[in-house]
C-alpha cells in the first residue's frame, strides 16, 4: 500500500515537471514527459522533425529558446510521415492520366504545388494537373483517402 501510494506521488510529480513548458530558471526544460505516443510533426522553417509527443515538441522548444535558437512550430503530418518522390504517378502504380472523361485543358503556367496522399510526397505544376491526378486515381478504383491534396501552395 505504501508503495503504491508513494508511486502515484512520483506520477504526479513527474507530470508535474513534464507540463512546465516553460521553465522559470534560465538553463532548466522539462526533462519528463509521459511515455504515450502521439507523434507530433512541427518545423523550424527549414527541418521537419517528428516528436513522440506534444510535451516531447515543447521540451524540445524551451531548450532551443534558451540557446536562441528559433523554435519548431507544429504542422501538418505528411510533412514527416511521407516520402518524398520525384516521379509521382510511378509510385502511385498503373493508372493513366490521359482519360477522356479526365481531360481537360490545363493552362502551361507553372505555379508549382505540394501535394501528399499521406504516404507520398511531390510537386506539381499546377492545380489542374493536380485535378487531373485526382480524377484518374477516382476512375481506376481509388479510395477518397488515397486521392490527392495540396500541402502547400509552393514547392515541396
């Protein structure tokens, strides 16, 4: 009983240093957070990290903003759980992008898109094509999850 009673207060006190996100002395993080993992993807505007946990990320963050360096700012997932390609429709497998009930004239402007199904990452040039992707990957059996979606409006 004693035991157990002197487990639960080093529980509450280590969530307790674990929900400090920010530390009173200079040189102090959290060193603790709790062992769940819920991956968390957030950058510094030019490396993408995955964390173990939102308390992993602000650990992470108080330890750079005491070394001035900028901090990680969360994002969208796919920026860290998929791969990067450079040609999409051979990872994506046998579909084909010229379809009658697919076509449509798309303008030869580049303005290059990110785009990601979750598992696969690449850039496009432009929205239409990205239409045009989505639209055959519909007519040869794929499912709305599997389509895809813009993950940022610029290059990857």
């Amino acid at each position: 009983m004693i035991f157990q009673a002197l487990t639960l207060c080093c529980l509450a006190l280590v969530s307790g240093i674990a929900a400090n996100t920010v530390s009173t002395n200079e040189t102090d993080c959290p060193q603790f957070c709790a062992a769940i993992y819920r991956p968390v993807c957030a950058t510094d505007g030019k490396i993408f990290k995955e964390f173990a946990s939102e308390c992993n990320l602000q650990s992470d963050n108080c330890r750079r903003e005491r070394n001035k360096i900028s901090a990680y700012t969360e994002t969208d997932s796919a920026w860290c759980s998929s791969e990067l390609v450079d040609n999409l429709q051979d990872k994506l497998g046998s579909f084909r992008l010229d379809l009658e009930e697919c076509f449509k004239p798309c303008s030869m402007i580049y303005q290059p898109i990110c785009v990601t199904n979750g598992k696969y990452r690449s850039q496009l040039s432009n929205v239409c094509l990205l239409e045009t992707f989505n639209c055959a990957l519909q007519v040869s059996g794929a499912q709305t999850t599997e389509l895809l979606r813009i993950l940022r409006e610029s290059a990857c």
